[in-house]
C-alpha cells in the first residue's frame, strides 16, 4: 500500500515537475490552428475546394506519401516544411490518421525526420540531373 502511495505522489511530482510537457499543444489545436480552415474541423474538407481528408486512403496509406504531402504542400495547399516541427507534424498526423473514422498507424517524428531527408535528396538529385 505505501508503495503504490508513494508511486501515486511520484508520477503527481512529476507531472508538476514538468511544465514542457503540459505546455506542448494538444494534436488536436495543432490541426485546428494549421489545417482546419481548408480541411474543416470535421476533416470532410469543403467540397470542390478542399478535399476530405476524413476516409481519404492517401491519408490512412503509406506514412511517407502523408509526410511529404504535407511537408511540400501539392496544388493549392502551402508546404509545412518550414512551420511546423518535426514533433508538430508527427502529432498532427497522427491525429489526421486516427479521427472522423479514420483508422491508420502513428507516425513518429523519427518518421518525419526521414521523410525530410528523402525529400531533400530527391530535390538535390533533380538539381543534379538538370544541370
Ligand atoms: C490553404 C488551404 C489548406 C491548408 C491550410 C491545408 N491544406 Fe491540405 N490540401 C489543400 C488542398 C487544396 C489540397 C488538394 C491539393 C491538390 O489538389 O493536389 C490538400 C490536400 C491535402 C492532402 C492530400 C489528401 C488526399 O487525399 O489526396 C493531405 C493529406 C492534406 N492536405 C493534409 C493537410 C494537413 C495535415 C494540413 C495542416 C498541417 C493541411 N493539409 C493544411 C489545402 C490546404
């Protein structure tokens, strides 16, 4: 009993003794603040505009194509490469890949640091080649 008490206080200490993490935004604020006013709060996206992004496959396949979507942006959206952290861009992800139905894997921010380099070579390799 003392110790599961005295567990009880340690993780309490703790979660006082961290304010990064209480201050880290929630997945859900972050897609509200960068991706809602396109994509809509319901992630249905605004028809003719904005394409859902609640049931799309490209959003629930392989997590590289998600990342870098978002990261270079496509047609009419922005890229993100530049506003949004690689910690940022996982939770928003995996927010996208896990609400209105959607049911995908979490991507990892190791995941977006990949995807960066990938598409970071790739960019270079087409300078190269134009040259
Ligand atoms: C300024 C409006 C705008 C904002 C803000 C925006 N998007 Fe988009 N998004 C678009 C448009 C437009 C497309 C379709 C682009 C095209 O036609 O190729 C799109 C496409 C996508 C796709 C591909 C969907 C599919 O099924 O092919 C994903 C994934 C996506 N957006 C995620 C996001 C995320 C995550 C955010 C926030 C970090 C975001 N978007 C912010 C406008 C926006």
């Amino acid at each position: 009993m003392t110790f599961a008490y005295r567990l009880a206080a340690l993780a309490l200490a703790m979660g006082v003794a961290t304010p990064a993490l209480a201050l880290a935004e929630a997945p859900q604020s972050l897609f509200m603040d960068n991706c809602s006013a396109c994509h809509q709060a319901t992630g249905k996206g605004v028809k003719g505009a904005f394409p859902p992004l609640a049931g799309s496959p490209l959003v629930q396949g392989d997590p590289k194509i998600v990342i870098t979507t978002v990261l270079n942006g496509r047609a009419g959206m922005p890229a993100f490469k530049d506003d949004l952290s690689d910690a940022d861009l996982a939770a928003i992800l995996t927010y996208v890949r896990s609400s209105w139905g959607n049911k995908a894997s979490a991507i990892k921010p190791t995941d977006v640091v990949a995807a960066r380099a990938a598409a970071k070579a790739a960019a270079k390799a087409r300078g190269l080649q134009a040259h």
